[in-house]
C-alpha cells in the first residue's frame, strides 16, 4: 500500500497501542479474508457488537514492507492514516468511488467484515515483526470518560445517515411528532453515550441527546429502539416539619371551619388518549404539560406573591381528572406547597388513557359546589361573605359525549350553578390543541356562565408553554383580585358619611397656657347625669351624676387630642365650684363622642353599642384571667412574678342638658389610661410585630419557657374565639401596660368584636371578614399552646 504511495515502512507513525490497522474493503457481494491456513495465515472471526478480541497475541510472520493483503485491480486506500479516527470510535468508515460514477457507497451500509492488527516487535526476536490482534479493553484512548461525541459524523451530510425503524420506534414518533430527519441530526451533532442494554439480551445500547431530543438506538447505531422529547426538569420545594404541621392544621380548618375558606378552585384536566401526545414544547407530554404549568404559574405563582409567606392561606383545591368518568384525585387540599409537589409528581405516576367524557366531571364538580354552598348558608354565612368558587376546565378538544341530549344536560349543570352563586362563581376554559376549531363547545360553556351571572373566559393555548404559562398566570391574577376584595377593608358606611372638620390639640406637655375647654354646672344653668350599661338587662342604668365626691361640674376642652376610625377623644375633668373660680377634682378622664356630622350622639343610638362591645370584652378578660392563673403551664417560675392581667375600662355616659335651650349633649367617659399607648391588633388583621415591629422587651419565665408579656393580648382573641364555639373574636386591642402596681396587667380600651352569626356588635363589627382577617395574620405562641388552643398559625422560630 504504502510503496504505491511512495512512502516507506520505516516512515510509518508507529503508535506504542496501535502500530497499524486495517480494513479490507469487500468487493462486491463478497467477503475478503486473509487466505486459508495453507498461505500461514490464521483466519479471524469478524468483528461484530458481541465480537470481543482474544487477550492473547496471534502472531503472523509477514514481510516488514508488508502491512496486509491487498485486493488487486483496485483504488487502494491509506488504512493506516488514522487522522480521522482521533476520537477513538468504533466504527471506521469506507468509500469506494468507482471510475464511471461519482457516487459514494458507504460501506458501513453494507455487510462486511472488520480486522485490528496492532504490529509488536518480539522480544526475543528483535529483528522480525508481528501482527497482533488489539485488545479492546487495553484501549483506554475510546470511551475512556463513557461519553463520546458523534464528531466523526459532521463530514457526512444528515440524510446520508441510515437508520432501520421498527413499528415501535414510528409509533412513538409519530405520537411525539419526531421525523426520521431529527434521528438522523441526533447522530450527526448530539452527544452521544452509553444507556441501559438490552434487558433481554444484554447487547449495549447508545443514547444520542440533541436539541432536547433523545434518541436510542442499537449497538451498531442503525437500529431505532426509541426516542423521545427530553422534559423540562421542575425541582419540587423542600418541604420542612413545620410546613407539614401547618397543612395538618390547615386541613382541619377547612374541614371544621369552612367558613374561614376564602375560595375554593376545582380544576379538571383532560386525562383522555389524546393528552399523551409529546408537542408541547419542553414536555413530554401534554399531560405533564398541563400539570408542569398548572404547578409553575397558578399554585406557585400565587404562594411566591404572598405578602407574608406563612400568614394562613385559607384557600382549597379540588383536582378531578377527566375520563370516561371523573375521578377526583384532590379533595379540598391547602393552597400550599405540598399541593405543589403533589401536581408535579401526579403525571409520572398515571397514563391519560380512553375516553374524556365532559358531562360526568362537570356533574361531579356541580355536586361538590351545591353541597358546599348549602353548608355555609346553613351555618350563618351571608351571600357578601361567601368565599369565590372557580372552576378551571383544561381540555385538548371537543367532549367524548357528544350530541343534543348531552349538550342540554351541559348546559343546565352551568346554568345551576351560575343563577345560584352569582358573582361568586367564575369559569376559565383552556385548550390545549393546535386547530382552535375544536373547541367550539368550551366556548359555549364560557358563554353559558357568562349569560347567567357568572363570570367566564376561553383561551387557546395551542401547543405552546409559553401561553399556556400566560393563561394560568392570568387566573392566578383575576383569583388574588377576589382574594383582595373578600379580605379587603372597605366600609361602606364609613365611605358615605362625613368626617367633622376638627382641629387638633398641641401635643406634649404646654406650662402656663391653658387649653380652651367648657365648663357645666350643675344647679346654675345644667342638668348632668350619669348613666351606666347593664348588659344583663341590655339597658341603661341612673347612677351618681358625678365620680368624684364634692364635684359638681364639668370641664371639657374643646380640641380634641386623639380620633380614631369612629370617635373624638377630648381631655374630660370633674370640677369644684370656688369663691374665685374652679378647682380640679379627682383624676382626669377622657370623653368620646362622633367623629361624623350629622350622626345622633345620644345614649341609644350612638354609645350604646360601645358600651356594650366594652363591657362583653370585660367579662370575658375576666374568665381568661382565671384561665390563664389556673393553668399550670403559665404559672410564673419565681414567685414573685405573674402573668399579667387583662382590664377593659368601663365607661359611663354623661349627659349635659341645658335648663334655657333645652339642648342636650351626651359624652362616653372612661378612665384616662397612663403611658405608652400601644396598638396590640386591630379588625383588619393588623397584628403588632407581625412585619418586624418592635416587640415589648419585658419577658417572664414560666413553667412553659420565657414569654413576651403582649403575647398574653395576643392569646386572649384566639381564647374568644374558641371559647365562645368560633362564634366571636375579640380584636382591636389597644391601651397601655400598667406595671406600677405589684403585678402588671393591661389596661385596653375600645375594642372591637367581630361575630359569625347572631348578635351584631356595632359598626365596628366586620363579622366574618374580621374573622377571617384575624386568623390570617394570628400567631400561634407559648400562650396559646399552654392553654391548650389548637393551632391556628404556628409560631415557627
């Protein structure tokens, strides 16, 4: 070979591992071999996939100038030039170009037989040479790292490659909308690497991976075993101890408090044949298109967008999937992180088979939704505090049970449910398909919802992730809007009045400048008298028309120092007439009055239910108290300590009347409360140092661990509402923490008491909305666990 070409044996590139290779190019229809036993040749088995080299050297005496047998009356080719081998494949590929044509023939495309020769020189014999057969596993040079790259193809045009299909390797091409052009790229510019052998016969099997597409074939490369799409990887979220013991607490509300709920999303997903076609781009199929997206973009998205990540997420998830018959596979789950892990594992673990029947998940879900709804008018709910009912329908075309008799059943299922929940009700329709024709009828039942109160959207989401991840963000957007407006703080009655133009009292301490005020007599040109509430006969009763012994007037500055959502707050002093004037008596308190125009301030219409709401708050802080000191948890470590006690003040109502006008005027007065004023929670979920307050620093050590006094105010809401069977909560806590005494306890004033059902408690009172606010925003502490409350919100440290 190499004297044609006019180069020596002695200038050969002899490599210690392979001196030397070839090949012997069969002529046509035939095979070559070296010559039978006879010329001193030793016959070798053809190298095949299951073909594996003795160790042993098998030596042939041959000239030194000589390489090989050569075939006469052909084009020789230079099979000892391995600059194109540097990747250590395998396979060595041939052409042969004939005079009469240009075409190629690849001899790898045709039986043939493969030798390996490496040229050793003996030992012993120093001046002869061998031929020795090359042990593939002292080869370390091919595959050494178990991956090697198809670069030895990229000289080869992509349809030049063969590849041999079998009826399983199309069928599942044809499903995952891969052509033959795709393997055949997957070979030419992917990586390739070893995969599972058979596991029948144990032959090896190589993975090629291009462009997100993996394609398994044969030993040999030619063979298609299978392919597919390679899937977007969606990591699930760490899951810890304590998130699990808040989706147990979270299941429990809502099987025992449904009324805390504020919406509840049903969610069907076509799981017919269809939804396993692979041409949703980055999954493998639509199945785990739908259940990757419905992850990413509408649980995910909504749980990342809370304001704070572990305020109680109230909200339930149904998923029913959709076949011949539905079948619900999540029954009232928490909105929470655990559902997301949940719907990503799901398609792995099912294969959407047969037929998808709209009509029995629509039923199934009008059952669910009816039987809910009956639940929470039966328990009290009002149609305003109702939670939000979203019915989100995922198909890839048109219903299984088709035609007039079950169209009509369609329709009156959404109509049912539409005239009943009204404005509470919403459909989102998605398709998944490319020819948007198909869903006419998910159309219709958009249409339907619409005509009847409800609210309805269609999208064609086509096969594209992108809007697919588009129209679930969309519903997670138009969801947290009703979140908003269920929990939201507006009042009405509050919108429509008028505030009085007040101007305000200097703050601080003023020396030598009196404030301007109104005196009142009583004798001279007054009437006063003192009323006080009786809860018990729900009316007021006479008492002394002054507090303090010897007074017998009024005094009330004009400027009011503080106002809050409802009232004005004036300094209020009982007085002594004097010879040269008027003197001070007793302690200063504070008189509240509207802080509307045009709102009645009398007794009956205006205070009455502040009196009420203020001594209901103080019975009830009795009984905690005496809960809280028989506690043995929350007893006080060293003697001389206590938890605290918890005071409301108790109020009267002085009315002014004058003897020539015979106007009359009426102020609530209570106790004027010394120190720092502090707001501990409100009706609007306001809780103090939920977002990183400052806490009160005083701590006392109980038998249960160190505590924060506040969390003491903190608990007496939580204790209400479980005392009084959740039918009330206690919040809006306000006032000062009184630590001159032996014992500190706290003086609040002003509540505010929100009520599920029965008995309302003034314009304060934002029933189930303030409930359900202040269970949001609620922490669970040491207080709570030691009175043995169960767990609304855990306190995670």
């Amino acid at each position: 070979v190499n004297a044609e070409r006019g180069v020596s044996s002695q200038g050969l590139n002899m490599n210690p591992c392979i001196s030397s290779s070839a090949t012997m190019a069969p002529s046509s229809g035939q095979k070559r071999s070296f010559g039978g036993e006879e010329n001193g040749y030793i016959p070798l088995s053809p190298r095949s996939a299951s073909f594996r080299p003795p160790a042993k050297v098998a030596r042939l005496p041959l000239p030194e100038t000589s390489c090989c047998g050569i075939a006469p009356k052909e084009k020789v080719i230079d099979l000892l030039d391995d600059s194109d081998d540097s990747q250590g494949d395998d396979e060595i590929e041939f052409v042969k170009e004939t005079k009469k044509s240009k075409k190629s023939v690849h001899f790898s495309e045709i039986e043939h037989e493969v030798f390996y020769f490496q040229r050793q020189r003996d030992p012993i014999e120093q001046s002869s040479h061998s031929l020795a057969v090359i042990n593939e596993n002292e080869n370390a040079s091919i595959n050494s790292s178990g991956i090697q790259p198809s670069s030895e193809h990229h000289s080869r045009a992509t349809a030049d490659f063969t590849i041999i299909s079998s009826h399983h390797g199309r069928a599942r091409r044809q499903l995952r909308s891969i052509s033959k052009h795709d393997l055949k790229a997957a070979i030419k510019h992917g990586r390739k690497m070893p995969t599972h052998p058979n596991r029948r016969t144990g032959e090896p099997r190589w993975k090629f991976i291009h462009n997100g597409l993996v394609y398994i074939t044969d030993s040999t490369c030619r063979h298609e075993i299978t392919s597919y799409k390679e899937a977007i990887t969606i990591d699930p979220y760490p899951i810890s101890i304590s998130m699990m013991e808040h989706h147990t607490e979270l299941k429990r509300i809502l099987k025992e408090e449904p009324y805390l709920c504020t919406g509840h999303t049903y969610i069907v997903i076509d799981q017919s044949g269809s939804m396993r076609n692979s041409d949703v781009s980055g999954f493998v199929s639509r199945s785990h298109a739908a259940y990757g997206t419905l992850s990413l973009e509408f649980i995910a998205e909504q749980l990342s967008q809370r304001p704070n990540q572990d305020d109680l997420f109230a909200e339930s998830v149904t998923v029913i999937e959709m076949r011949e018959e539905g079948n619900n596979v999540f029954d009232r789950v928490p909105f929470d992180w655990i559902l997301f892990n949940r719907l990503l594992k799901r398609p792995t673990v099912v294969r959407p088979s047969y037929a998808g029947n709209y009509n029995e998940s629509l039923a199934l879900v009008s059952e669910m939704i009816h039987k809910e709804h009956i639940n929470l008018m039966e328990d009290g709910v009002e149609r305003g505090e109702l939670p939000n009912f979203s019915l989100v329908f995922l198909s890839d075309g048109k219903p299984s049970d088709e035609g007039p008799g079950r169209a009509l059943r369609r329709t009156e299922i959404l109509e049912s449910l539409a005239e009943t929940l009204r404005d509470k009700f919403s459909m989102y329709a998605m398709g998944i398909g490319a020819r948007e024709t198909e869903f006419g009828v998910l159309q219709s039942m958009v249409n339907t919802v619409t005509d009847n109160g409800g609210s309805g959207h269609f999208v064609h989401a086509g096969l594209s992730t992108v809007k697919l991840s588009q129209t679930f963000s969309q519903i997670s957007s138009t969801l947290t809007s009703h979140r908003t407006t269920l929990l939201g703080n507006d009042n009405i009655h509050a919108a429509s009045k008028v505030k009085k133009d007040v101007t305000m009292r200097d703050t601080g301490k003023i020396v030598g400048k009196k404030m301007p005020s109104e005196i009142f007599c009583i004798g001279e040109s007054h009437i006063i008298k003192r009323y006080r509430f009786d809860k018990a006969l729900s009316d007021w009763k006479e008492v002394d028309p002054l507090a303090t012994y010897g007074a017998d007037g009024v005094e009330i500055e004009t400027k009011p120092f503080g106002k809050g959502s409802e009232r004005l707050a004036f300094r209020f002093h009982e007085i002594k007439r004097r010879a040269y004037g008027y003197t001070r008596v007793g302690k200063m308190m504070v008189a509240k009055n509207s802080i509307h125009l045009n709102e009645s301030e009398t007794k009956d219409d205006f205070h009455k239910d502040f009196c009420l709401v203020q001594s209901t708050a103080y019975d009830l802080a009795e009984k905690f108290n005496t809960a809280v000191r028989t506690e043995p948890l929350l007893r006080s470590v060293a003697k001389e300590n206590r938890p605290p006690k918890l005071i409301f003040m108790l109020c009267h109502v002085y009315t002014i009347k004058d003897k020539s006008t015979r106007e009359e005027k009426e102020y609530l007065v209570e106790k004027m409360l010394p120190g720092k004023f502090t707001k501990y929670n409100s009706n609007n979920g306001y809780v103090k140092g939920a977002k990183g307050g400052v806490h009160n620093t005083r701590i006392i050590e109980l038998v249960s661990g160190k505590v924060k006094l506040e969390e003491f105010v903190q608990s007496f809401s939580h204790w209400v509402y479980e005392h009084t069977g959740h039918k009330m909560i206690v919040c809006d806590l306000q006032g000062v923490l009184n630590e001159e005494g032996r014992f500190p306890e706290f003086q609040l004033t002003d509540p505010a008491i929100c009520t599920r059902k029965g008995q309302r408690y003034g314009k304060t009172d934002m029933r189930l909305k303030g409930i359900r606010k202040f269970c949001t925003s609620h922490r669970c502490g040491p207080v709570c666990k030691g009175l043995g409350l169960p767990y609304i919100n855990k306190f995670d440290k």
